[in-house]
C-alpha cells in the first residue's frame, strides 16, 4: 500500500492545494504555525429551532489538516460546524478553502432565513 492511499495529515498550500504529510510530528509543527480559521460567524439566536438554545448561533469554517477517512479523494481536510449552545445544527467537510468558505456562506444564509 502507498504512502498516498493511507494519508490522514495535510499541508495547505498558499496556492488552495493540500499536500500529504506523512510525519504526525512535523505536520504538529506546522499546524502550531498556521492559523486554521477560514470564517466565524456569529448570528443571533436560534429559538424558534432549539429550546436550549444559547444567546447566539456560531458558524465555524477552520482548516482541520486531518480527515476521518483518511482513503476520501479528494482530501476532505477543512471542517464548517454550526452551533447552537451545545447543539451542533449541522457539520460538513470541503476540500479546498475555496469550497469551505462557500458551504460557510450557504449555511449563514441558509441559517438565517431561518431566523
């Protein structure tokens, strides 16, 4: 089995490609350098959905340089979570920053037509 086919850890590259990182130490390293975030974005709250709901929605998009199947193609390595207090509203994995900042866009409008 190569190398490629068993990838868990990825670079981001300043050209919106991933790179394989093979080395869990060196990719730890990097990671402390880079600054994940993509987007935040805070909304108001959620009533109307969720009874717990806290004083504010949180979408979240961050560049998580892992995936949880690490034999995905393309590299699924950006992570958008919507949050209500606790409540996780909805969770979608991108492969490039481009495609993460357009699902964060498309779940901020989406959530607040909800709204």
């Amino acid at each position: 089995m190569s190398h490629d086919t068993i990838t868990r850890y990825w670079f981001e590259n300043d050209d919106d490609t991933l790179s394989p990182c093979y080395d869990v130490v060196e990719w730890a390293q990097w990671l402390s350098r880079h600054d994940p975030v993509v987007a935040i974005t805070r909304l108001g709250p959620m009533e109307s959905l969720l009874p717990d709901a806290s004083d504010h929605t949180l979408v979240s998009t961050i560049f998580v340089g892992t995936q949880p199947d690490p034999l995905a193609r393309p590299a699924k390595a950006y992570e958008t979570v919507a949050f209500s207090g606790h409540t996780v509203l909805s969770r979608k994995l991108s492969s490039s920053r481009d495609e993460a900042t357009q699902t964060h866009q498309d779940l901020v409008t989406r959530l607040s037509s909800l709204q």
